[in-house]
C-alpha cells in the first residue's frame, strides 16, 4: 500500500504512513489478510517471485499485506529505507544477528539490557557459535575497547530497560563505524516519537512492537528498521550480504538490491529459514495501536515525570532513577537524544531491599504486577525476582536490577489515581 501523505509530522506519520485504503475494496482501515499463500499470474511470474527478480507476495511466512503496512508504518515513523515484522522483539534480534553473524563472529552489546536480551545474548546465541561482550555503554571508550576483528556489530537500546538509562547514540556510532561494523540500537522504550536513533548514526533499529507501538498489552510482535546507510560491500566480514548466494542462483544481495540489502536478506534469507513469522492479526493490532502513539508518550511521559518527583520524597524510598529529572546523570543525554522527556518507564530503590519489593508489588491495586512494559496502563515488577531473576548478584547491579529495585511502567491514567495508589502500596510496608 503506498502512502497517501508526504509529510514529516510524527503525528500524522503514526495515522497515515503506509495505510493508504485498500486498493480492491476502498476499506479505509487495512484489512487482515488471513491467508497463507498467494495465486501466481502465471508460470513466469512465480519463477521471478522466488528468485527475487520481482516483488510481491509468495507465502504469509515471508510477506503479507497487513504486515506490509505495519513495515511501511514503522519504516517511515524510524526514517528507514524499509523495515520487517517479525513475531517477537526478540525474533527481530535474533534475525538480525543472524543477517550479521558467522560462526566465531563477536557481539559488543551493552550490560544495560532488557533481561530477555541479556539471557539471549549472554546465553541463546552460544549455540550458533556466536560471542559476546557487555560492556558499560555508558563509557565510550570501553565500547571502543571491546571491539575485536571478529565484531559484527554494536547493540545497545536507546532508552535502556529497566532503569531508564539513556545511551549517547552518535558516539557509540562513531565508534562503530570507525571500526567498520554498524550500530543496532533497540528502541522500544523510546519509540520514534521520543527517539529516531537513525537520525544520530545508527544502521539498524530493533523494536518490540508490544510495548509502547502496540500500547494495550495484547499483541506481541517485533519489527526491524534499516537506515540503508551502511556499506556493507567495505569489507568481508558481511559475505551474507556481498558475496554470491547460493540459495538464489548466487545473487549477491548487495549488487542486486542496494540500500536494500540488509532487510530483504532479513526477511528473503534468515525469516525465510528461521520462521519466526508475524500473524497478520497481531500486525493488525498493532497498526491500529500506533494510530495513538504520539497521544500516550506524552501522557505516558508526563505522569513519569509527575511520580518520579513524588516518590523522591518518599522515606521509603532511597533513590530514584528517571532521565527525565533534572538531577538524573542522564538527564542531558534526555535532552539530546529524547527531546527532554524521560520516557513511561523508570526504577527505584526501596530501602528495604528484596524483601520491600516483593511486598510492593503484591500491595498495589491500580498497578498490575506482570512482565511487560508500554501498556495503557500501569505496571509493576520486582526485577531481581522476576526478568532478571537468572542473573548473578553482580549482574544484577550491573544490569541496572540489583534487589532493591522495583521497575514502573507508568500508564496513561489521571495522576492522582496513580500516586494514590503507589502511597497506600509504601505505607502497607
């Protein structure tokens, strides 16, 4: 579906961008295309399909037209060349490795993750013979340092998941390119409403479409964004993509399709093989989710805002970690890369260490304590017993999750409904 407006507003991207009405029936909304596989014109045509010398739809596994406007969505809200929807933020990652990596080949990825990442990361991907550093991100020249001749890539996330912690993107890129490996920046906690990390030199954008795009905690999905600034023909650690293949008659992927290179190999080689697709019905909820994005990060941020300058005053509490106060470390680079706002989700630290955490999130009402992030509503979780739980205790503080930490998801309901409720949750300690 092509676009029906040119336009470099946010807001109006969230609404249009790559939703034009159905071209069969003129539906205003984009239908759920809930089909597997696709006729073909002919013979010719079928053959062109599977050897990639024409575009269009051969199985849902690899392609469909309600998760092609979900691409065309997040592709032009990111400021990429094109995008991929896959089942998982973490099948996102996992393909984009996959495009990246070889046996042997080296990951620099930050220590401040999302615990799933950490776990994938740290642990998952040894079984494909792949390697990994974590490094304190927030020290440049450690990022720096950690780079090898077998490194493919840099990964961080922009808004980094639990603690808010806000990564100095173009430096990092600078880093990277030097070293002739690109940048993937995971942006879920951020969005392209508080964040575009293309803008500030990364080459490759991961996101769970679950949080903060989806917005109501019931789809899960994960999208890949690809600026089409890398050069990936600078040298021979990325044969994937610059040397012949001899899945389609050894096309080389770089020659035969440019600055497209990295997503249609994401999604004709490694989603092809590895399967990890989008149900058009997920892709669906999470279009029509996206319509109100800009709307629920400024609500999201606001309440944050208000709560973590509430809880600052709290006895219970020993600290607070929100880039968005003025008094945060990261407060700058919020100012930055953020546009001053700190994002729905933050920690803190209850003085009464586990103990005082695992009773907070069992004495809140209006909060849910679940596993998520980016829902309407408010959320509550103990890291440290939960997401985290399979780290060591030193991973713990390093990760940002040490046993004193509870992580909010701060929802989109009136303030002092929320407040409220965290004040009756600390004075039941």
């Amino acid at each position: 579906m092509t676009d029906p407006v040119d336009t470099s507003h946010l807001e109006t991207m969230a609404v249009h961008a790559g939703t034009a009405p159905d071209p069969t029936t003129n539906a205003r909304i984009t239908p759920i295309y809930q089909t597997a596989s696709y006729v073909f014109d002919d013979a010719a045509h079928a053959a062109d399909l599977f050897n990639l010398d024409a575009f269009g739809n051969i199985y849902t596994r690899i392609m469909n037209p309600t998760n092609g406007a979900l691409e065309g969505k997040i592709a032009a809200m990111e400021g990429g060349v094109g995008a991929l929807a896959v089942a998982s933020g973490h099948a996102a990652q996992l393909l984009v490795f996959h495009v990246l990596m070889d046996p042997g080949a080296h990951i620099v990825a930050a220590k401040k993750l999302y615990g799933g990442s950490l776990n994938q990361l740290g642990h998952s991907v040894k079984k494909f013979g792949w390697n990994v550093s974590f490094v304190d991100a927030d020290d440049v020249g450690a990022v720096k340092d950690a780079i090898t001749a077998g490194t493919r890539c840099v990964f961080i996330e922009s808004l980094a998941n639990p603690g808010g912690v806000v990564q100095d993107i173009a430096a990092i890129a600078e880093v990277a390119h030097t070293a002739g490996i690109p940048l993937v920046v995971d942006n879920t906690m951020a969005s392209p409403v508080l964040c575009r990390p293309i803008e500030h030199g990364a080459d490759i954008v991961v996101e769970s479409g679950t949080k903060f795009l989806g917005g109501h905690g019931n789809s899960i999905a994960g999208l890949i964004i690809d600026s089409g600034k890398f050069d990936w023909t600078q040298s021979d650690k990325f044969a994937f993509l610059n040397q012949p293949n001899p899945s389609y008659h050894g096309k080389i992927f770089t020659e035969a399709f440019g600055e497209m290179a990295f997503i249609l190999a994401a999604r004709a080689l490694s989603l092809r093989d590895l399967g990890p697709a989008l149900a058009p019905f997920n892709a669906f909820q999470i279009l029509t989710g996206m319509e109100t994005l800009a709307l629920r990060m400024e609500r999201h941020c606001d309440n944050a805002l208000a709560l973590a300058k509430w809880l600052q005053g709290r006895d219970e509490v020993e600290w607070v970690s929100y880039a968005g106060l003025p008094d945060s470390k990261y407060h700058p680079l919020a100012q930055k890369y953020l546009g001053g706002k700190g994002g729905a989700v933050f920690t803190f630290g209850l003085k009464g260490g586990y103990d005082a955490g695992v009773k907070l999130v069992s004495a809140v009402k209006l909060f849910s304590h679940l596993a998520n992030i980016g829902d309407t509503r408010s959320l509550i979780i103990h890291p440290a017993s939960t997401t985290h739980s399979q780290l060591s205790a030193e991973e713990l503080v390093a990760a940002g999750a040490g046993p004193d930490v509870v992580r909010l998801s701060v929802g989109i309901e009136h303030i002092d409904d929320i407040i409220a409720d965290m004040r009756q949750a600390l004075e039941s300690l």
